[in-house]
C-alpha cells in the first residue's frame, strides 16, 4: 500500500508540469494574438481539471482500493476538448505572427471538433459494451490536440532559432506516447508503473521548460510583422 500511494502521489509531479507549460503558453498566445487568449486559458483550465481529477482519483484508489469513476473520466472528458482549444488558440497566434488573418471566429473550429467527438464517445459508451471505446476515441482527440500544441509551439520555438525547446517538445510528445504504451500494451506491475510515472514527469517537465523558454522569447505583445 505504501509503494501504491507513493506512485499515486507522485502522478501529481507531471500534473503540475503539464498545467506550467499550459500556462506559458496561453501567455504567448495573449501576446501573438489577445483575440484568442480567453480560448487558450480554457484550455488551460480544462486539461488541469482533466489531469488533477485523474491524479485525485488514482490516489484515491491507493488508498481505499476503490476509484471514483466521475473522478476518472473527468481526465478523457476535459483534457480532449482543452488541448483542442489550447492547439486552436496556438496555430491562430502563429498565423497571426506570419502576418496571415483569418476573420472567422477561432472559437468554431475547435468547439465543432470537440462537440463531434464528445457525442461520438456518448454514443459508443451507450452502445458498445464495456468502457474502451468511449475513453479511445476521447483519448485520440486529447493526443490529436496535444500533439497539435506540441508542433505549434515547436515552429514558434524555430523561428527564433530555439531549436532545443522545439526539440523538447517533441520529446515530450514521444514520452506521453512511451506512456500510453507502457499502461496498455504491457503486464502492470510496480516496476513497470514507476518506469511510466518517471517517463511521464520528465516528459511533462521537458515541455513546461520548453514552453516557458519559448513563451520568455516573445517577451512582449507582438503585432502580426513584429515577431521575425
């Protein structure tokens, strides 16, 4: 039991990375394009309540041996939908650093994308036996959007020459996918279960470091031909 709690504790490390990152980036998104800021802070505070819920939840099943199912699918419900709009609000302020303007409202794309995903997984949690293929199909949307974010971030980070936090970016999309792997793909025990808990807090780590050195090089607002 002590071992469960102390893995379950330490699940919180990479919330708390993931969300800094998060953070970093909806400021650099209020800085290339103020427009879209209020949709990358509900992003932002979506994928946190996802991944805290999770977190609060597997701690929970440490302790008392049972889960809180709200508390679980908290994590498939939000993270999808945020990183949808955290990546929407990133690709805008790119584009808007490139001196390209789109006069549609940002808010729809993302939105649709998540609305359609969210009814299809309603769909297959009442019509398909068992809780698989609900949490797979909100899962793909949170790792569609992560990754979204990740590249975004990247090719802002590369046009400032910062090829190291692009870098870091993807390895951290790299790592989030070892993680996925090592929970579904392999026989759990507590070797394979710290191995993945320390792979996802340097994973999460690498991208709020990457995120901060990014967000810090567009220091101040920019207007669509400031940034180079």
């Amino acid at each position: 039991m002590v071992i469960a709690v102390a893995l379950a504790l330490l699940d919180f490390a990479p919330v708390f990375f993931l969300s800094l990152g998060l953070f970093f980036l909806a400021q650099l998104v209020d800085r290339l394009d103020p427009r879209c800021r209020r949709m990358a802070l509900a992003g932002f505070f979506m994928v946190m309540i996802g991944a805290l819920s999770r977190a609060i939840s597997n701690l929970d099943l440490a302790i008392s041996g049972e889960t809180i199912p709200i508390l679980s699918a908290l994590l498939f419900v939000f993270c999808g939908p945020g990183f949808t709009l955290m990546a929407a609000a990133l690709i805008r302020g790119r584009a808007t650093a490139l001196g390209r303007h789109a006069a549609r409202d940002p808010w729809i794309v993302p939105t649709v994308i998540s609305w359609l995903v969210l009814l299809g997984a309603f769909y297959l949690n009442a019509s398909v036996e068992g809780d698989d293929a609900w949490k797979t199909a909100l899962l793909g949307l949170a790792l569609a959007g992560s990754a979204s974010t990740s590249f975004a971030a990247a090719s802002l980070g590369l046009r400032r020459q910062l090829h190291m936090a692009a870098g870091l970016f993807v390895l951290s999309l790299a790592g989030v996918l070892v993680v996925i792997a090592l929970r579904t793909l392999t026989t759990q025990n507590v070797w394979i279960q710290l191995l993945g808990e320390l792979t996802n807090v340097a994973a999460q780590a690498a991208f709020a470091f990457a995120a901060w050195r990014v967000a810090a090089e567009y220091h101040a607002r920019v207007g669509p031909t400031a940034a180079k």
